[in-house]
C-alpha cells in the first residue's frame, strides 16, 4: 500500500472528512492547522501562571516563596496527565481509528477515562499524605510551609477534575480534532483567573481566602471543564460518540494506553527533577546567579506551548498513519514536525543569544543578575532548536507507540546535569559552565531523540 493510497478501511459511518482525511492532506498545512488551536490554549495555561504568580505575589513574600514549592508537583500532575498519559491516550484511539476499528477507540476512550481517573486519585492520595514532607525536604519551613500546605491540599483534592479534563482532551485530540479541546481550556483558563482573583484577594466583595482561595479557583474551572467533556462525548456530538452502557472491562485495551502513556510518564518526572537537581546547585554559586537562571528558564517556559503544539499535534496525524500501515507517512509527519518545532524555537534562541537584553531587559537591571542571564543565553540560546526537536519527536514517538528512546534521551539529560553538576559545583567551577553544560544536556537531548527516531523500527 503506498503512502497517499486511500483508506477504505475507515467505516462509512465515520466521519471520513474529518478523520480519514488526515491520512492524505498535505503535511505541513495540516500541522499548523492543528498545532495553532493548541498553541493558544497553552498560551491561556501559561496566562493562567502568571495571573496567579501576580495574585500570590499581592499576598506577600512568604506566599510567594511557598507556591515556588508546590509548583513543580502540580507542573509534574499537569505534563504527566497532559503530555505524557494523555499522549498515550491520543496514540492509542488515533492508530485504532487508522485501523478502522471505531468501536475499538470508543472502548479504549473509556478505559481511558478510568486511568484518568486513577491518576487524579494516586496524586490526590500522595499529596495530601506526603506533601508536608516533600516542601519540608525542599526546605519549607514555619509560615511558607504551612502557606504550602493550604494551597497544595485544596489544589490536589480536586486532582481528579485535572486528569480528567486532560484525559477527555486527549481522547478528542485523538481524533484530529484539536479545536474544541483548546477552546474549552482557554474558558477553562480565563474562569481560573477570575475566580483565582476573586477568591484568592477577596475581589467584590467575596471572603478573602488567601492561598487556598487561588487553588479552589483552579479546582472549579477544572471541575467545570471535566463535566463538559463528559457531556460533550456522551451527547454523541464528538467525533466518537461514548455508550458508556455497553462498556466492559478489557485488559487489552489498558495496556494498549499503558504501554505508551506509562513509560511516557518517566519523561516528565525526569524533567522535573532537573529543574530540581539544578536549581539546587545553581542555589550554591549565589543569589544573582540563580535569579540569571531563573529569568532564561522563564523563556523556556514560555517556549513549551511552541514545541507542545507542535508535537500534540503530530500525534493524530503519526497514528492514524500507523493504524492504516502508512509508515512512511507517519514518520514524514514526525520529521516535519520536528522541524518546524526546531526552527521556530531555534529562530528565538538564536535572537536572545545574539541580543540577550531583548528579554532580560524587561526583568532587572541589577548588573550581577544581568550578567548571568545574559551568560546563560549565551550558552543555551543556539541549542533551544535541539530541544524543540526533542520534545516535538516525543509527541510524535506516543503516536507511533515507540516512546523508548525519547526517554531514555530524557535520562540521559538528567544525567548530565546532575552528576555534571555536582562535579563542577565541587571543583568550584564558575557560574558559565554551569550554563555550558545546560546548552550540552539539552543538545545531547534532541540529538538523542531524533537518532532513536531515526533508528527505531515504526509498524510490527
């Protein structure tokens, strides 16, 4: 079968020009179509960060410093529910739909829901046990550990609503369709500001609730976005419409989703603990140096809806392409998302590494903190199009179900920075290297994903 050959296997009742069509539109048009619906949604998430950094930071310095705590626990809920597990998710009911198999996806989107809805337990369960300890380790401490605790508590009682919302998203993504699922996160987003504001600062008059009152705010715009999708998929009005009275337990269909979404799932853990591992060590060379760090990682951050939307975006497109035994196609889809994630991250690297005070200029003026941002982009700013291809080529990787190597490439960029880290850190090395050794992790990163792209075997 060629690669541009139609699919009679899609049945007639499915919905050939929206989902069949994916499998012989053009490549790259088809990408941006789907990659911009998803790139504003993450920029409303991202919106969403610094409205409640800006609401927190009206509390005080001591809210703040106890949501810099939480942070990267509720950054793990949302990549592991969202990117990794949801990745799984997409690939599997994408490549099913591929096949032809329409009710082998409406199953696997209700197997689907159960995890969700187990992973929002598992981290409700471990975060109300265990958080105290975990911002302990970190270093919290009297009023920011108690502020910690207040937020983290009534963030993850709700962690369920943000499992499942991004859960059903990636069942309708699945499909192709990357429209309603950004839609609603961008409602989702603006209802979080608000309520965050209203409850969190006692707006219009409402009871002032502090930190507990900006995380109910995202617990009720959560819960809200999970009800809808729930309706929406029940109603019929998606593209796979749900009978969840025909629904029966099938361990095939979990470990079809698992066997993507579970190993995926080490990837944002490692990532997180990076950030952790590095920040750490990073604390050790002085307080201009780690505020340096912090204003370049705050453009990585802003960057992840690029190489997010990108990639999310692949996965439809890699697995319906893999479903119907076109894996030329599905691999040409990967490398074209690749790219453009590579370039368009890479073009912006590139312009703060050449002219740094573009964006540290709107931060501080301090010459110390200055300088080492400015030494960071340096470093790390040619090497951001390696990790735009990275991150692009794991997306595409869950739609092929072949999600291995990107993260064990993942592993590998821990390693680097911890054991390089601590190395340097003790031989007293200065602050540059530290930064040299992030732009090398990460260029060893998306050099190491696309070689276990390139050598991976795609299809049985």
């Amino acid at each position: 079968m060629t690669i541009d050959a139609p699919v009679d296997a899609v049945p007639p009742h499915a919905p050939a020009s929206s989902i069949a069509s994916l499998l012989t539109a053009p490549i790259l048009p088809t990408l941006l179509r789907l990659a911009i619906p998803n790139m504003i949604a993450m920029v409303g998430s991202t919106l969403v960060a610094i409205a409640e950094t800006s609401y927190i930071g009206r509390l005080g310095t001591v809210p703040l410093a106890a949501i810099a705590l939480v942070f990267p626990f509720a950054m793990l809920t949302q990549m592991m529910s969202a990117g990794a597990m949801g990745g799984g998710v997409s690939s599997a009911i994408s490549r099913a739909l591929g096949g032809g198999n329409r009710d082998r996806a409406a199953t696997l989107a209700l197997h689907a829901a159960i995890i969700g809805l187990c992973g929002g337990l598992f981290f409700t369960v471990v975060m109300l046990v265990f958080g105290h300890s975990f911002f302990m380790l970190l270093g919290g401490r009297e009023r920011v550990l108690e502020e910690a605790s207040a937020y983290s508590q009534m963030l993850f009682s709700g962690a369920v609503a943000i499992w499942l919302v991004n859960t059903l998203a990636s069942v309708i993504r699945g499909t192709g369709d990357m429209r309603l699922p950004s839609m609603v996160l961008i409602g989702s987003s603006v209802l979080q500001i608000v309520l965050g504001g209203t409850l969190g600062l006692g707006l219009f008059g409402v009871t002032q609730f502090g930190m507990p009152g900006v995380a109910a705010g995202q617990l009720i715009a959560f819960t809200c976005a999970a009800i809808f999708f729930l309706w929406y998929l029940w109603s019929g009005r998606s593209r796979l419409p749900l009978d969840f009275r025909a629904f029966h337990f099938e361990r095939a269909m979990f470990l079809d989703i698992l066997k993507v979404g579970a190993v995926a799932c080490l990837s944002p853990l490692q990532t997180v603990l990076t950030i952790l591992i590095f920040t750490k060590i990073l604390a050790t060379f002085g307080t201009e140096v780690l505020a340096g760090y912090g204003i370049g990682s705050r453009l990585e951050f802003l960057l992840i809806p690029i190489t997010f939307a990108f990639g999310i975006a692949s996965v439809p497109m890699v697995g319906l392409a893999m479903g119907a035994g076109h894996l030329k196609r599905a691999r040409r889809v990967a490398w074209t998302a690749a790219a453009a994630s590579g370039i368009t991250v890479g073009l912006i690297g590139l312009v703060v590494a050449l002219d740094p005070a573009l964006w540290v200029s709107l931060f501080t003026k301090d010459p110390g903190v200055t300088a080492a941002a400015y030494s960071y982009f340096h470093w790390a700013g040619p090497v951001f199009a390696f990790f735009g291809i990275g991150v692009s080529l794991y997306f595409s990787s869950q739609g092929a179900a072949r999600v291995g190597g990107p993260v064990l490439a993942s592993t590998a960029r821990l390693l680097i920075v911890a054991i390089g880290g601590v190395g340097l850190m003790m031989a007293q090395a200065p602050a540059w290297t530290l930064f040299a050794l992030v732009g090398g992790a990460m260029a060893v990163f998306g050099l190491s994903t696309a070689a276990s792209v390139a050598f991976a075997r795609w299809g049985k």
